[in-house]
C-alpha cells in the first residue's frame, strides 16, 4: 500500500472518529429524543465507516464496497423523525439546531475528500469504496439538510427567530 493511499485512509478514519464522537456527544446533550435517534444513528454509522477503513488499512489489502451497504436510514429516519412536534421543538438559534448545521459541514467536508482522493488509489474496489463512503455521507447530508431546512422554513414563517 503507498503512502498516500494509507494517509488517504489515516485521514479519514480520522473524519469518522471526529464524527462519531460529535454525534454521540450531541445525542447525549438532547432532550429531544427524535434528535437523539437521529445523532444516534449517525453515530453509529460513522463507526461503521470507521472499522471498514480500519480494516482496509490494517489488512493492507482491499475491502470489499459491498462489505458497506448504505443502510435505508435516511428515508426511514425523516419518516420518523421529521414530524411537526420535533420541528415545533426545536427552535432555529438552540444547541439542536446549531448542532445540525455543523453535522452537516462534517458531511459535506467527508464526502468532498472521499470524492477528491478517488483517483489516489489504485483499485477500482477501492474507488468503487471510496464512491460508497461518499453515498453514505450525502445520505447522512440529506436528513441533516431536510431538518435544517423545515427548521428555517417555520422560523421564518413564524418569525420566531
């Protein structure tokens, strides 16, 4: 394995790391609990990212893309989560909220250098790994994305801001 290939995956276990552990922070600083599900299962996630990168770099060897299938999380959790009373909850300038919008610079950071460090290896597995940690992270982006932008739209309908 080259250099650059093990700094590529030292990095961005170190983007999952810092996402896991922002997520489990937050989901326990809520008192909201559709918010805590939400950070929760992120978290999760990231530490699912996490060993299948620790994996691929102590094994020097390739992983599987299929090893990580992208969950249904993200349909399913704006089904559950997305709801009247947890926007009518969260108030646009609170920890919650603010706590979404920095997750989604996390994911947004993360699957832009998934994205940018494609042509550094040397595999099409690899690639074809790299394309699905970045999937995942935009389906992270997504649920984020859609609260943060039902939160504005009541605040600003509501001018509750």
């Amino acid at each position: 394995m080259s250099n650059k290939k093990i700094e590529i995956i030292k990095k961005a276990i170190l983007f999952e790391q810092q996402g896991r552990i922002f997520y489990e922070k937050t989901a326990a600083d809520t008192s909201l609990d559709g918010i805590r599900e939400i950070f929760e299962t992120l978290a999760a996630e990231e530490d699912t990212h996490e060993k299948a990168l620790l994996k691929l770099l102590k094994s020097n060897s390739n992983i599987s893309a299929d090893d990580l299938s992208i969950p249904e999380t993200s349909d399913n959790l704006l089904k559950t989560v997305l709801t009247d009373e947890i926007i009518n909850q969260i108030k646009a300038a609170s920890y919650e909220a603010a706590a979404i919008s920095a997750a989604m610079s996390f994911e947004i950071r993360s699957a832009d250098f998934y994205r940018e460090n494609f042509d550094a290896v040397d595999t099409d597995e690899e690639k074809k790994l790299l394309n699905k940690l970045a999937d995942w992270e935009n389906s992270h982006l997504k649920v984020l994305s859609t609260l943060n932008r039902a939160l504005l739209e009541r605040s600003l309908n509501d001018n509750i801001i």
